[in-house]
C-alpha cells in the first residue's frame, strides 16, 4: 500500500496517512526504515516524493531574497543592493561561508557542486549540470542554474512565469554597474555570484574565487569557471567589475 497519494489542489502526490501526527514525520527516515525492511518499491517512490518535497521552500526563499532586492532598489536606489548583498556576505561568512576561500581549487568546484545540486539545477529541476576539466580551469554548466536561472524562464516542472515578467516584474540593473559584470538588465538576485564570488574576493585575496559567465540570453546556459591557478585567470575577468589584475 502506498504512503503516497495524488493530491489535485496540490498537482501532484503528496503524503497519505489518517493519523494528522504522521505528518511531522521526517522523509528521511522513513526512506531508510524501508530500505532496511526491504521495501525497496515504496522507498523508491518517496525519494521522487523527497525531490519535489523541498520545491515549495527553496523557490519561496529564493523568490523572497528577489523580492527583496527589488525593494530596496525601487525604495532606497540600485546602489542599494550592492551595499545590501556585501552587508548579507559579511554575516554568512561568519556562519558558514568564511571557510571557501581556505579550500583548494578542486575542493571549491566540489563544494560548489554540492551547493548546485541542492539549487535543483538542470532539467526538470533535479540536480543535475556538466562539470569538465580543462588544462587550466574547470567548468560547471548550468542549463538552467537552478536559482536566478529558473527565475528567468517559465518554470518547467510547475509553469510559473519568468520571475522578471509578470505579473512580479521583479527587477533588472537598469544601467551597467561594476557588480552587475558591466551589463544593463542582470536580475538583481544573480548580482550576488558577481560580489560575493568575484569583488569581495579579489578585494581580500587578491582574485576571484569562481568567475560566472553571464549569458543575456535567459534559454542559454550560465557556467563558472574555476581556474587551477589565480595568475591564470583572464585580465578581462577583473576589468569588467572595475578592479585590476595585480597577480
């Protein structure tokens, strides 16, 4: 019997149990509790039900962080949100993100891997993306990024408009900025790649920790670059967000 049912308001299954108090059970360890009890069918069914159980959170809290930003661009002016994500790296790297610029080059693509994976990048939203290494740098490739990329396109799992249409119309640079990678109409959200991967870093280390490559095109794949050595990084990487190569 499943513990699985096709829920019409919701679109798709959700859990099925008579006892209200099953809810607040977790997923996980019901997945495991079957597997052990060999149950491998139902355990099966409740990994796809764990992929699309985190949708609603991850797309509310990314859609929050882009509403926000559009805020206090449209109260407080564009320049605004620069100040505001510096001031948001700040925090995060006292709680969890201080620790990327100590790993290795490697170490940072499998970290960041893990990050993009949980950002339910690529097709229907699964997790997955194209990681290749090259002589001097590796490349992951998003197609979409699971975050500022879905905002951008009409979703594909649940149809929702482009974050950057209507009926949000949630916002756009309106003109070059050095944190937008000097292009005009970068979501305010994907600004965040540009500061905090690339301009806060060079500021205290001297070069970016990853390099996003921004395509204008929302139905284009966007790819980070992780180069294996910081003198190899382009000059022009470092020109187009106002700062000058010293390496």
């Amino acid at each position: 019997m499943s513990l699985l049912e096709l829920s019409e308001k919701f679109g798709r299954k959700i859990i099925k149990s008579d006892r209200i108090e099953d809810h607040g059970k977790n997923t996980y360890s019901k997945i495991k509790k079957m597997i052990v009890e060999g149950d491998i069918r139902q355990a099966i069914d409740l990994v796809d039900y764990l992929q699309m159980e985190g949708k609603y959170l991850h797309d509310l809290y990314c859609d929050w962080t882009y509403s926000d930003l559009t805020y206090i661009a449209a109260k407080f002016g564009e320049e605004e949100v620069h100040n505001m994500l510096r001031y948001v790296k700040s925090v995060v790297d006292k709680v969890s993100y201080g620790k990327i610029p100590t790993l290795s080059t490697k170490e940072r693509v499998i970290h960041y891997s893990e990050v993009m994976r949980a950002h339910r990048t690529g097709p229907r939203e699964m997790g997955d993306f194209v990681v290749t290494e090259e002589e001097e740098r590796y490349v992951m490739e998003f197609d979409p990024c699971g975050s500022g990329g879905r905002m951008r396109m009409i979703g594909e799992i649940d149809k929702t408009p482009p974050r950057t249409g209507p009926p949000t119309n949630l916002g756009k640079t309106s003109k070059p900025y050095f944190w937008s990678w000097s292009k005009a109409g970068v979501p305010y959200y994907c600004t965040h790649c540009c500061i905090w991967h690339e301009i806060m870093p060079i500021e205290t280390q001297g070069y970016p920790l990853k390099v996003t490559e921004y395509s204008d095109d929302p139905n284009e794949p966007c790819k980070w670059y992780f180069y294996k050595r910081p003198e190899l990084i382009p000059e022009e990487y470092f020109v187009r967000i106002g700062k000058k190569k010293t390496l």
